[in-house]
C-alpha cells in the first residue's frame, strides 16, 4: 500500500493508506483543475483532503457499493458543479483509499 494520512490519534481512530494509483488520480485532478481554473486547486485538494480525514474516525460514513463490491465504500465530496468520489475499503483498522475521481470523468 502506499502513503499514510496521519496515525493513531485515539482508540477510535482509523489509519488511512492509499494505494499507489491515487497519487495519479490526485495529479490528473490537479492537472485538469489547473487548466479550467487555476485558483480553484488548492480548494479542490483541501477539500479532499477533509474528506479523507472525515474517515478516521467515522469509516463508515461513505455509501456502500452493491454485492460483487462488498466491502468497498464510496465517500462523495462535494466541489463546484459535481464533486469528487473516494473509493476505499476497509481492511482491520486501516481505510485503504482505492481511487478518487470527478463526477464528471467517465470513470471507473
């Protein structure tokens, strides 16, 4: 897996890790927000990144996806007109980010 959003903060608190294709999700999301809107990036990536700390301590908050997906969650983060989606999965005490896109790409 790859990187780490902060740590046992508490007993209830979950690790988050992601795997390695998110850095590029977030780089291809930055990349396209640059483009259309130079100011709005840091925004989009605070916003994110808010969300995914959302997790640590309330995992289950994102909706769960249907059967073949068992396990697996999708957090929707408002941005603008659409917003971002977080997949994850938790796997024991770690949230495992497993891509984040726009609602507007035809994805996944």
């Amino acid at each position: 897996m790859g990187g780490f959003v902060g740590g046992r903060m508490g007993e209830n608190t979950t690790t988050i890790a992601w795997l390695p294709e998110v850095i590029d999700d977030l780089v291809r999301l930055r990349d396209f927000i640059r483009v259309k809107n130079p100011a709005a990036v840091k925004k989009a990536a605070e916003r994110i990144t808010s969300a995914i700390l959302i997790l640590q301590n309330n995992p289950e908050v994102g909706r769960p996806l249907f059967e073949d997906m068992a396990g697996f969650r999708d957090l929707i983060v408002p941005f603008g007109q659409g917003g971002y989606v977080i997949r994850y999965r938790m796997h024991a005490t770690t949230c495992v980010i497993i891509r984040i896109w726009h609602t507007k790409e035809d994805f996944p």
